[in-house]
C-alpha cells in the first residue's frame, strides 16, 4: 500500500510542477496551449521538434523553465517507476491481489485526470500560482515575437536608409508603407539615437536604420526599391496588392 500511496504522490507533485511550469512559461508570452505542451513534453524528456520549441530554446528565461523541468522530470519519472514496482512487489505478511492494485491505481490516476482537465480547478489553481510567481520570481520578460504572432511570412527586421533607397529622405506619412501591409516599429538614427514608435512626421535620413514588421515578401520587395519615378509605381503596385490580398483573406473569413 505504500508503494501506491508513493505513486500517487509522485503523479501529483508532478502535475503541480508542470502546472506551475506552464503558467511560468505562460508569463514570458507563450500562449496556454503552446506553454502546457512545452511544459508537459519538457517533464517527460520527450523532447518535440516544433517551432515553439525552438522558441523557447532562443528564449534566456523559458530556456530556465524547461531546464529545471528537465531535471525534475527525470527524478519524478524514476521515482514513479519505482513506486509502481514496490506496488507490485510485497514482501509484508499481508498480501493484496494484483487486481485490487491495478484498480486502485485506475481509479486515482482517472481521479487525479479529472481534477487536472476542471476548469474550475484550471482557474483557482492557476490563479494561486501567477501570484506567487508574480510575488517571489520576475518574470516580467515579453517574447515580443510571440506576441507579434511572427508565423508564416511575417517577421522583423532591419532596413537601411541607403541613398539611392526608395525610403531615404522620406517622412512616414509620405511613404505610407501601412497601406502596403508594413509597419515602422522603430528608427535608429545613424548618430545612434533610437525613435521608438515614429510618428508620421519623422523622416527617415539616409544612413538610418528602419525597424519593419510585415509579411517577409512586401520587406523583400520594398529593400530592392529605388529612388525615383519607377520606385513611386512600385509603390503603388504594393498598394494594390496589399489591398487584393486583404479582400481575399475577407472573403475567406466569411466562409
């Protein structure tokens, strides 16, 4: 009997720790699913191959979350074999048939499922633990890039200002690369001044450096643009494309 008890509080430590992991994970900007995944598949040593892994192998604070897990998981997966071998290994007087252990050991891991999958329990629980961890750990970090949602074909870089560059000498708001789907998130100045969230007004000086967040093909197409009549075409044949686009992700939506 006490090789069940043993097991059962190896599975329920386990859960709190994943728990505990996940909303960890949760704070440094994964969503719920893609940090419970992690969490679990860290705790188990399964080790997925998926974007997100390599998200949180780049990332400095989830790379100590899963680091710990790692480490955890390994002593709670042989700690639960062990546990489940005393289970059926009794060397006592009092003897239980196997079958009465194997149902006793159904009924508390089907129990222990049930609390874990409550919503209920998913909000009280989850709540207990942000606010410890908010109390006794920082982790204020943000994975901008999750949060950006940079899948598919978007994604951030840099551009430079060079002289013969469609963008040089141009404000913002005369160049209005919104309307082609690209957004200005930020400006290093060549005197290595940093304009954060630039407003229409702000130019952009040749040498500067243009922090850009859109779709990997409008980036690549604008960095290839020249100053002059044909850039200011090419500008507009962004435009219409971006538009087109637009209308058939609405199109799609609907359906």
């Amino acid at each position: 009997m006490a090789g069940i008890i043993t097991l059962f509080a190896v599975l329920s430590l386990s859960l709190i720790i994943t728990r505990i992991a996940s909303i960890a994970l949760v704070h440094t900007g994964l969503s719920r699913e893609s940090a419970r995944f992690q969490a679990r598949s860290a705790f188990s040593g399964v080790g997925f191959t998926t974007r997100e892994a390599e998200s949180v192998v780049s990332h400095p604070v989830r790379r100590r979350i899963v680091m710990v897990l790692m480490l955890l998981g390994n002593a709670g997966v042989a700690s639960a074999v062990a546990s489940l071998l005393l289970t059926f290994y009794n060397t006592g007087q009092e003897q239980m048939a196997w079958y009465y252990r194997v149902l006793i050991i159904f009924s508390g891991i089907l129990v222990l499922w049930k609390i874990s999958s409550s919503e209920m329990f998913d909000r009280w629980f989850g709540k207990i633990i942000s606010k410890a961890l908010q109390r006794w750990t920082d982790l204020t970090v943000r994975d901008y890039s999750s949060l950006l949602h940079l899948a598919g074909d978007y994604q951030i870089t840099e551009m430079i200002a060079e002289h013969d560059h469609w963008i040089a000498g141009k404000s913002l708001i005369d160049m209005a690369l919104s309307s082609e789907g690209i957004m200005v998130l930020g400006i290093k100045r060549k005197n290595g001044t940093y304009i954060g969230a630039p407003g229409g007004n702000t130019f952009l000086r040749t040498g500067d450096v243009a922090i850009l967040y859109g779709q990997e093909s409008a980036i690549h197409k604008l960095g290839e643009r020249m100053s002059g009549p044909q850039g200011d075409v090419e500008h507009l044949k962004a435009v219409e494309e971006f538009q087109k686009s637009n209308v058939h992700k609405q199109i799609n939506a609907e359906k």
